[in-house]
C-alpha cells in the first residue's frame, strides 16, 4: 500500500505541480518499474532476466472435460 500511495504522490506532484500529462507520467512510471525490477533482480538473485529455481514445483494439471465439448475453447486446450 505504501508503494501505491507514492507512486500517486508521484504522479499527482508532476500533474499538478509540473502541468505534465497524465499518460506520459504513466508511461514513465511503468518504464521506471521495470527497470527497478531488473535492478532489483540482479541485486537479490544475482541474474538477469529470468529466475528458474528447479526447488520450485509446478502446479498440478487440471483436466476440465466440461469445457472440451465448447467450440471455443477446444483448440486453447490441447
């Protein structure tokens, strides 16, 4: 929540106070996670671009049999 609150505070300071346009702050503000991310990714884990830890287990497959019979979704399925 605090991460939230500030990045309204960012985003309200350089509307109102800088008269800068809502989306271009956005914009900014989705680059600027991003390389955060990145950052913080190479600081914890000492890698960039993904994490794969094989320790992880994946979750369990669901068949969903109702769904198969829909037009729609057979092909997403297989």
């Amino acid at each position: 929540m605090l991460g939230g609150a500030m990045i309204a505070m960012i985003m309200a300071v350089s509307h109102i106070k800088y008269n800068s346009e809502i989306c271009a702050i956005g914009m900014g503000i989705n680059l600027l996670a991003i390389a955060l991310t990145k950052f913080m990714l190479q600081v914890f884990f000492h890698t960039s671009g993904s994490f794969s830890n094989p320790a992880i287990v994946a979750i369990p497959k669901i068949a969903l049999f109702f769904l198969e019979k829909c037009t729609v979704f057979k092909y997403a399925l297989k």
